[in-house]
C-alpha cells in the first residue's frame, strides 16, 4: 500500500528579505534612477554641478515626504484612528513639499526666467509638484503597510515556533504523570500515618503545583486567582524550609478587584522562584515581599527580596537567563501592552511588573 505525501506549501515570508534596509534600498534605486534619467537636459544646460545638485536637493525633499508619512504621520494618526488630523497633516506636508521643490526648481532655472521666451505658470508647476507628492505618500503607504505585514508575519511564525517547542517540552515533562500522582499519593499517606502534619501538608500542597503545571500551563489564559493560588502553594513548600528561628521573612499580598482579569499561566513564577532561590541566606536576615494588585486597567505585580553580596555572582551567571526567558515570553504574549522593571540593587533584588489585560 503506497502513500502519498501532501506537497508542503511554499512559505512566501521564509523568501523575502528580513531586513527593512532592502526594501528602503529598492525603493530609492526605483525613484532615483527614473528621476535622474528625467533631469539629464539640465547637463546640456547648466553642467553636471546644477544637476547633481538638484537631483539631491529633490531627494531630501522626497525623504522629508516619505518619511514624515511613515514615522510621523502614519503611527501616531492613521494608525490611531485619527484620520481627519492625518488627512490635514498629509496635505500640509504635500504642499510645503511641493513649495520646497518649486523653490528648488527656481533656483536651478533661475537664468531662464530672465529669458523672455520662457514663461513660467506657477499654478501649473504646483500642482504638478502636488500630484507627484500624492504619489509619494501613496507609495510610502504601501511600503508601510507592507512591512508592518512582513514584520507580523514574522512575529507570528517566531511565535507559532515557539509554542510549538513549549508543546514539545510540555510533552517530555509529562511523562507518565499519573505514577508521579500516585507516588505522591502514597507519600502523603505514609506522613500522615507518621502523623508528620507539616511534612503531609508540603506534599499536598506539592501535588497541587504538579498538578497546576500539567493541566493549566498549556492554556492561553488563566484567571488570575489561579495564579495565585498556584504562588501561594509554591510558598507554603518552600516556607517547609524555614524555621521559626531563622531570621526569614516572607509577606504576600493580594489587594484590589481582581475578578475577570486572566494571565497567561506560569508567569510570575519564575520571579519568584528566584526570590527564594537567591534571597533567602540562613546566616543573614532575609526578607521577600511579593505584592499583586490592579490599579488604573493594569494588573500590577512587585517583588523585593534581600540581595546578599555572595549572591550577585550567582545570579550574574546563571538567573538572568531564566528572567531574560520571561521577558521574551512577555514580548510574544501581551506585545507592548506591559512593562518590566528589574533593579538588581546593592541591598535589595526588586521586580516591577505592569500588564494591561485582554
């Protein structure tokens, strides 16, 4: 029995150019050539100087244009709805663009305007002048719009690649996770018989974090109390750790509506795995305070920990992978829509998280 293989399609995006600077490249080599090609009499007429002179004298004019359209006008006003400001400002720059090229025009012919053959119509030249930059900011609309598109596509595919590698980990992870459940289980039974409360409880509560990494980690979403919940029985395991005579001080707190708002899972977590990994030194007086609250349409996030001398090394060379991980993961969930401080201080380790939910 003979099967037969599905052809893969092309991706068109994998066979384009990456960089931005080539498609800026191509689309000045199709304006210059044409114009220079268009401005060869002024040779015959005033020398290769008058004519080099103008040919860049009108590409700062067309770079004014096109670039004022698509770092300026573009993003801060079409792209924001504003298009009755964008429409104003488009002609305002078309028609200081086409007085700028009329002057420079005048100024390149000016011997011909004592010529009394020549006459010259200024309403002629102007709108000649304006039509070409129409033209201009047309086709800087679309190289715009079309490299916004390339670089969403690419956005895309680094993410499909990503989630494709986080399935294909997640995967691995869940190898046989039921004997994992099950061996808890009988351990939880055996403190229990011991009557070793403490040591039952961390089991328990370490059960429910497994439990919470294979079930709810594959989803997009979370609502945040799922979150906590899950930071809150990763304290109470490592709080097994400390006893009352060490010099240890851990506080969390939860303040404002949270209700309706959701997290991507898994991502405070390693904030705060560090904070006890790093901040927690037996010999010293170590202290974490974990705060989650919303405030102005932002879900707000703050860590401090105590930043022992011997632990700037250690995490030098090793933490700042895993925090660099949660940045890119920050970048490819939630876009702009956050921000990330992090002020490894002298004293005190501290992490400020804003998130603008969906």
């Amino acid at each position: 029995m003979s099967t037969t293989r599905k052809k893969k399609v092309p991706d068109i995006v994998s066979y384009l150019p990456r960089s931005k600077r080539s498609y800026h490249l191509l689309f000045w080599l199709s304006l210059i050539f044409p114009a220079a090609n268009s401005m060869f009499e002024l040779i015959d007429f005033a020398g290769p100087g008058l004519f080099f002179f103008r040919l860049a004298g009108r590409q700062v004019l067309n770079a004014f244009l096109i670039y004022s359209n698509i770092l300026i006008l573009i993003p801060f006003f079409l792209q924001k709805k504003k298009k009755i400001t964008f429409a104003v400002f488009l002609v305002l720059s078309i028609l200081l663009y086409s007085l700028g090229a009329m002057g420079l025009d005048i100024l390149c012919y000016r011997e011909l305007f004592y010529n009394k053959y020549y006459h010259f119509n200024f309403l002629n030249a102007l709108v000649d002048n304006f039509s070409w930059g129409i033209f201009l900011t047309f086709i800087s609309t679309l190289l715009k719009i079309s490299l916004d598109w390339l670089d969403q596509q690419q956005k895309m595919k680094e993410t499909m690649i990503t989630g494709l590698k986080s399935e294909l980990n997640f995967l691995k992870a869940q190898i046989n996770p039921h004997f994992l459940f099950n061996t808890l289980n009988n351990l939880f039974s055996i403190a229990q018989k011991k009557n070793n409360t403490e040591l039952a409880t961390g089991i328990s509560k370490l059960s429910g974090l497994m439990r919470y990494m294979l079930h709810e980690s594959n989803s997009e979403m979370v609502p945040v109390e799922k979150e906590i919940r899950y930071l809150k029985d990763y304290i109470e395991v490592c709080r097994l750790r400390i006893d009352e005579s060490d010099n240890a001080l851990i506080r969390f707190s939860v303040n404002g509506d949270l209700h309706g708002i959701e997290i991507a899972p898994m991502l405070l977590i390693p904030f705060v795995e560090n904070a006890f990994k790093y901040g927690i030194n037996f010999k010293e007086r170590s202290e974490i305070n974990i705060r989650i609250y919303s405030e102005n349409d932002l879900l707000r996030f703050e860590i401090e920990n105590t930043n022992h001398s011997y632990i700037h090394r250690t995490f030098d060379k090793r933490s700042g992978i895993g925090l660099n991980n949660v940045r890119k993961r920050l970048d490819l969930i939630y876009g702009e829509n956050y921000t990330l401080d992090i002020d490894p201080g002298t004293d005190i380790f501290s992490v400020s998280l804003a998130i603008k939910p969906f």
